[in-house]
C-alpha cells in the first residue's frame, strides 16, 4: 500500500516523539539488563508499530515499506535493541500478510496487538552460521530437526517462522512456542543489540501439520527476496538511526565540553569529524529514500539492497567510532550512550551478512 508523503511524515513524527519520550530514558535500561520491558512491547503495539504493513482487516496499519523503515530508523536513533526486534516482527507479519492463508492470517491481529511476539529465521546466505533445519513429511505432518543460530527474538517469540530445507528446496512453517521439541534457548550474551532475543533454536522431532506451510513452491522465492531485502534494508534504517543519534551527542557534547578557554566545537580537528558524520549521513539518506522508493514500485534488485547495507552500517561505526573519540575519556563511561552506539553499530555490521562477504555480491555484479 503507498502512503502520502502527509501521512508518512505524520508517523514518522509521531515515532519520534514517542521514541523522545517513552523509549530514550529506558535505552540504557534495556541495554545493561538486555531486556525489553513488557510494558514497552505494549506502548509500540499502541501506536501501530507492530504489523505496520499488515493490512488493517488484520489489525495492521496498512503503510508502506518506506514508512516502516524509516519507523525503524526513528526507533534505531534511541534503540537499536528495540528496532531491531521490531523489525524481525514486522518482517515475520509482512510474510504472513502477503503469503499466508486466511487460517494463518488470523495469526496477525495477535501479533499487531502484540499480544503475541513473532520471529523469522534468516536464510542460509545471510547467516555466518548458516546450518539448515531438515524435514520430512509423514501423512499431513511435517517433522523438523536441526538449529538455527543466531534467531533474533528467538528467546521470547511466540511465532516462528522458519525457513527449511535449502537452495531449490525451500519451506517456510509456522512453529509455535510450546511445541513438543521447539527449544528456545536463553538470549545470548551480546557486545551489541543486547535486548533483541538473539538466541540459537533447537528442532527435536518438532511435528507441525502440513497447513502451517506459508505459501506454494512457487511463491519460495518471493518470500526469500520480501526477507532478503527487508534485512538488509531494516539493518541499513537502523545503522542510518545510529548515525544521527551518533551526530546529536557528538554536537552536543563538543558545544559543552571547554579546553584552553573555549568549547572543543571551535576546534578543526573536532569540526572534521563532526562533518565526516554530517556527510556521511546525508549521502546515506538520499540512497535509502531512493531504494526505499523502487521497494514500493518493485523495482528494487538485490545488488541495491547489498549496497544499502554495506554502506549504510559501515557509516554507522565510522560515526559512533568519531563520536567516541569527540567524547574522550568520557566516551567509555557508560553515562554517556555514544559507547552503546559503537557496540551496537558493530553488531549491525556483522548481522544479516558481513560486509566483507557482502561485497563479494556486489563484485561479482560488476564483474558480470
């Protein structure tokens, strides 16, 4: 569904004022208990975050793909935990929304409620542990074995979808906390993204029915692409947050901060890397507004959502390394956010993919 540039200014206002106010005296919070709060899970389903691009018949918001992404981009600005659980939620939606059948879709009004929180396993490609969940289909059952690593919600979802088999060989099932054999492990302990349930899940014999399939053999791809491209572009949203809320501390910490009779701001070197960030994000908005675009059109190619990535994330640590270093020894004290924009810039860079692999996509492109 297209939105009005109105409307999607009108949500994105109000995201970033709820963020302002609801999200940023907890950021800290969440990230040194590595958890969400119930409480907060229930304020972002209040104003629509959860199933934004779901249609409303199931509860949703009914936006479009540029205006989730630059929800989560507002949301990454203050938490990148945060942002990115919303993301693989609304990614988990989107897929049921646009390939689920109406008995699945059902699904949705509890998870745009958020009264139930959902989960998708990434695709073999844009995992660094890529192992496979096997399956087999005994009369109307499937049975899955095997891990996926590195799950993010996999800690608390109560809806997973999970990506079986692989290449030509591809489902995509519906699994639901509570399953015989669906073992979700406590979160892992992260330098980064600390509160977003990264976890690694367990399938023993998991018996789901043949119905819970989302989709035809024929459909496998485009769900693959919806999940590829939504990935790498919510993780380049995110990165694109970090940059800005890098930039504001950076701005106003160098205001503040006076040595030898005048604030560090009037300093060249200082006034470098300020305009390092500055440039940095400027020239990644303009390429997400333009890919967002194409996304909405359809016109979107892979290589397009790579690049996003690669040069979005790799902004986003060059400029909470620059804020850290503005910030000096200050920088490493944890009253000060600009250390948890480096820990989570870097765990951006590494999720969905690395970058070193990722260029090798981008190479083979250009190389033809």
């Amino acid at each position: 569904m297209m939105v009005s540039l109105d409307e999607q200014e009108v949500i994105q206002s109000a995201v970033r004022e709820f963020s302002e106010s609801e999200l940023k005296p907890l950021a800290s919070k969440i990230d040194s208990d590595a958890m969400i709060p119930a409480e907060l899970f229930q304020k972002l389903a209040s104003i629509g975050i959860f199933g934004i691009t779901c249609t409303q018949q199931y509860g949703g918001a009914g936006t479009s793909f540029e205006t989730m992404m630059r929800v989560v981009s507002e949301l990454g600005r203050v938490s990148a935990s945060v942002a990115l659980t919303c993301l693989n939620h609304n990614l988990a939606c989107s897929i049921l929304n646009d390939f689920g059948s109406e008995q699945q879709k059902s699904l949705l009004h509890e998870l745009a409620s958020c009264r139930k929180i959902a989960a998708v396993t990434v695709p073999q490609n844009l995992s660094s542990n890529p192992a496979k969940i096997s399956y087999t289909l005994h009369n109307d059952e499937y049975i899955l074995n095997g891990t996926k690593q590195y799950v993010v919600n996999g800690s608390f979802a109560d809806v997973c979808i999970t990506i079986c088999g692989s290449n030509a060989d591809v489902e995509f099932l519906i699994v639901e906390k509570g399953t015989e054999g669906f073992v979700q492990n406590t979160q892992i302990g992260l330098l980064g993204v600390r509160a977003s349930g990264i976890t690694h899940i367990q399938f023993h014999n998991v018996k789901t029915l043949q119905d819970r399939t989302i989709g035809t053999k024929e459909d496998a791809p485009k769900i693959l692409q919806l999940l590829q491209e939504g990935i790498w572009l919510g993780l380049s949203s995110i990165a694109l947050g970090i940059a800005k809320a890098s930039l504001d501390a950076a701005v106003k910490y160098a205001n503040q901060r006076v040595q030898f009779g005048k604030p560090i701001a009037k300093f060249e070197a200082i006034q470098e890397m300020i305009s390092n960030i500055a440039n940095d994000i400027q020239s990644t908005s303009a390429l997400l507004d333009r890919i967002f675009r194409m996304k909405d059109h359809g016109k979107t190619k892979l290589n397009d959502c790579v690049t996003a990535k690669i040069i979005a994330t790799s902004a986003a640590a060059k400029s909470a390394i620059f804020a850290l270093k503005i910030h000096g020894g200050y920088g490493f004290i944890r009253d000060y956010p600009v250390e948890r924009f480096v820990r989570d810039a870097k765990a951006i860079e590494i999720l969905g993919g690395r970058n070193s692999d990722l260029r090798k996509i981008t190479a083979r492109k250009v190389l033809g």
